[in-house]
C-alpha cells in the first residue's frame, strides 16, 4: 500500500511537467527547461503561502495555483519570445534557464527566506496549514493528482477538438503549409510555450504545497528531466502521460527501495 501510494506521489510532479513538455513538442518546441520552470512555479507558489497563508485555504491554494502557472510560464515565455522574434535555438535558452531557476531558488533559501530556526538548513519555514494540499485518506496522495488528470482531459480535448490545437498540429507537422493557410506561428509558439512552462510551473506549486511544505534546495530529484522521456514514451498522448508518469513514479520508487535494500 505504501509503495503504491508513494509511485503516485512521485508521478504527480510527472505528469504536469510531461504535459507541459508535450504541448511544446508537438509543435516542434523542445522545451528542455521544465526542471526550471518547475522550480520558479515554486517559488511563486511559496512567495504566496509564506506572505499570505493567513487566509482562508481555499484562496491561498487558488493563488498557489495561479502564481506557479503565472511563473513557469513566464520562465518558458522567454525563450519562447527569443524563439519567435529572433530565431534563437530554444533547446540552449531553455536549458540554461534551468540552472538560472535553480541558483535563484538556492539564493533565496540560503538568504533571504532562510528559517532562522531551521538549524541552518537551507530551507524556508514551513508554510502554514491553509497552503497545503488535502490528502486522501493516511497517504501522501494529494490533490495535485486530481488537478494533473483534469488538466490531462482539457489538454485533450484543445489538442483533438478545437481549432487552436489543430494549428498547433499543423505547425508542429508543416510549418511552411501552416504559414501558407495564415496561421500566426510567431504567436502560437509564444503562447505554446507560455502554458508549457505553466503546467511545469503547476508541478513545483504540487510539491511545495502537496509534499514538501516548504520551499528547500534539491527539492525536485529532476522531474522535469525525466519528463521528457515520459512525454516521447507516451506518443505526446495527455492521458497516456499518466500511465507512463506512473510506471517511472514506480521506478523511482523502486530504486529508492532497492538503495535501503542494499544498505
């Protein structure tokens, strides 16, 4: 039962940042930096719960949400902007803004959000009750899981059934028949990129709010790496991203059993 909770806990982050990740690479935007765009979500969500976790739960954690989507999707808008207007490779600029993101998040916890009765670890205070995610039963599952498969259907549905995830289909595939039909690809690879970084941004919000409650150095083990792999093993496909993000959580549960094994 444990193990089989904590492989759902551990593919939660997975599934927003293979979400995220997937959108882009459907439209030929490989956006390496969702490990960044994850730890800025973070932060956001963090700045939020440490300034105004006196407030009712429902409203921290809403503001939790949209300040996690509002900073990882800026963090991707970046190099998307850069990719739009002046033809910049986003594979380098995504991936360097992942070592921006993280040194930005080691600065505040060793600096200034460091609990000063944190025995010197680098780590924020813990964040109030309000901020933190509700779980299901004695488990370690959180809400994060119920927003990842909601999220999932409505990336679906705008990739299968609407018109803009039809050009984004049509750009991804041929660009110069998408440029012919007048479909803006400066604008959708801007707009592509800001909801990718987004939902990677949502994946940081989920394990501040929903496991760690607090902000601290290393927090992801690479989740937004790894998203990558999830993203091309399941065919770019939003709702077999869950089963894939699932089966790597079991991996990465895995091993972390076989390591106390062994020692």
């Amino acid at each position: 039962k444990y193990g089989l909770s904590e492989t759902v806990v551990k593919a939660i982050p997975l599934i927003f940042c293979g979400l995220g990740v997937s959108l882009a690479f459907r439209m030929q935007l490989w956006n390496i930096g969702a490990e960044g765009q994850l730890y800025m979500g973070a932060v956001a969500a963090s700045y939020i719960a440490l300034n105004m976790g006196q407030n009712s739960p429902w409203i921290v954690i809403s503001l939790m949400f949209i300040a996690g989507f509002i900073a990882g999707g800026l963090w991707g808008l970046i190099p998307g902007i850069l990719r739009a207007h002046t033809g910049s490779n986003e594979v380098i600029t995504t991936l360097m803004m992942n070592y921006i993101a993280i040194y930005i998040v080691d600065y505040l916890v060793y600096g200034p959000w460091k609990d000063p009765n944190g025995y010197n670890f680098p780590m924020t205070a813990q964040f109030p009750k309000s901020a933190w995610f509700p779980y299901l039963g004695n488990t370690r599952i959180h809400l994060g899981l119920v927003l990842g498969i909601i999220i999932s259907i409505i990336m679906a549905i705008i990739i299968y059934k609407s018109r803009w995830g039809y050009e984004i289909r049509v750009i991804g595939a041929n660009p110069a028949a998408a440029r012919y039909a007048g479909m803006n690809i400066a604008r959708n690879i801007m707009l592509v990129m800001l909801i990718s970084g987004g939902l990677a941004g949502l994946a940081g919000m989920s394990e501040v709010a929903g496991i760690q409650h607090r902000l601290q150095h290393g927090f992801s083990p690479g989740y937004g790496f790894t998203a990558i792999i999830i993203a091309w093993l399941a065919k770019l496909h939003p709702g077999a991203i869950i089963i894939t993000a699932f089966l790597f959580g079991g991996l990465l549960v895995g091993g972390d059993q076989l390591q106390i094994a062994m020692n």
